[in-house]
C-alpha cells in the first residue's frame, strides 16, 4: 500500500515531522501558559501546563491529523483573562506569544541552518547524518513559520480570532461570540474543501517562504 497517498508528509519523513511538532507546539503552548502565570492569571498553572513537558501539550488526535491533513492542533490552554490587571491588553500578549514563540523558533532554525552550513558541520558526517539533520532543519523552519502565520488567521479557534477578539470594542466582541459558531465553520470548510483551500489558506501559508528568504538574507551579512 502505498502511504503517501493516505499522508501530509512522505512516510520517510513522518519521525522529523513528529519530533518538530512535538518541540513545537510544546513551546508554542508554553509560551500562552507561561505568560498567562506572570500576568496573573493560575488557571494554566493549576492545571499542570506551565511546562515543557510534552505530554501535558500534546492532543494525540490532534498530532495524527496533522500528520494526514495537514492541519492539527495542541490541547488548548486555558486563559481567564479576568484575572488580569489590563485583561484585553495582556489577554492580546498572551494570545500572540504562541504565534511569536513559534516565530522565534523558525528564525533560530534559520540562523543554526546559516551556522552548520558556513562551518561545514552540516556535511561533516556520513551521507545519512547529513540527510537527516538537512530533513530536520527544514521542517523545523517549515512548520514553525507555518504555524506562526496558520495561528494569526483571525478565525475561531485559532489565536488571530483572540487577538482580533480582545482588540474591538466590547459591542463588537460580544457579536463575534454571538456568531462565533459560523467562524468554525468556515475555518473547517477552508481546511477540508481543496478548492476553497487552493485559493484561500494556502496562498496564504505560501508565505512561509519569503519570511525564510528574509531572514536567510538578514544573517547573511553576519557570516
């Protein structure tokens, strides 16, 4: 049977894919569930997120969906934004701090990438070393940029639809929740439907690229 047909990624690739996501969204919710905990807020504390534990992180569904479709998710943390002393202010640092985290790490992908490269450490052992270790680097810029722009989509349950949320005024915010529902329902028809995808995520997760080419060109002058 052939897999790659069932399949987001080439079987041969599915333990590099793993293993940037476990990293990935690991410090991706960290990032939400640490900066909650400073502002005030112990909901994510008292449940046990305030880790790089990635077992508390990871949603095994979620995990193997991303792994066929293309698309998946982390097991949410949890924010009352009440407990903070500028709730719409912090609760939009909170919310982008998961997109930021991941960010930062397709930018230190790049630069490690940029280092390994110029030094000739990232030939330096047998053809198969080099392969895995070029495989790896690649997705872990890939997906971490992937899911840095897929999260700022500003559609429910994605962190954009937060940020935009706590942004509005309180008349505004009180209509998104009041057709919140529809929100998820487009963001399920633009992930499942091809044709919609083509035409709409997609162009935009393309962007992934420039950011790379961006920041490749930024180090270059440091080397």
């Amino acid at each position: 049977m052939n897999w790659d047909s069932f399949l987001a990624y080439p079987v041969e690739d599915l333990p590099f894919v793993a293993l940037v996501l476990i990293i990935s969204f690991t410090v991706h919710e960290f990032a939400h569930a640490y900066s909650a905990y400073k502002f005030g807020d112990r909901t994510a504390y008292d449940m046990g997120r305030v880790t790089l534990n990635p077992r508390v992180h990871i949603d095994v569904l979620g995990a193997i969906l991303i792994l066929i479709a293309g698309f998946g998710w982390a097991k949410p943390v949890l924010v009352n934004s009440n407990n903070f002393k500028k709730p719409r202010l912090m609760g939009v640092i909170v919310s982008a701090l998961g997109p930021i985290s991941n960010l930062l790490l397709g930018i230190l992908g790049v630069l490690l990438t940029y280092i390994l490269d110029a030094t000739g450490l990232m030939y330096a052992g047998s053809n198969g070393v080099d392969l895995a270790l070029q495989h790896f680097f690649f997705y872990f810029i890939f997906l971490n940029f992937i899911l840095f722009i897929f999260n700022l989509i500003p559609l429910p349950p994605l962190d954009g639809y937060r940020i935009i949320q706590d942004l509005l005024p309180r008349e505004a915010r009180i209509k998104m929740d009041q057709n919140m529902q529809w929100g998820m329902y487009i963001f399920l028809l633009l992930v499942f439907i091809p044709p919609l995808r083509r035409v709409t995520l997609d162009p935009i997760l393309g962007l992934w690229e420039p950011l790379y080419n961006f920041f490749f060109k930024l180090f270059q002058p440091l080397f």
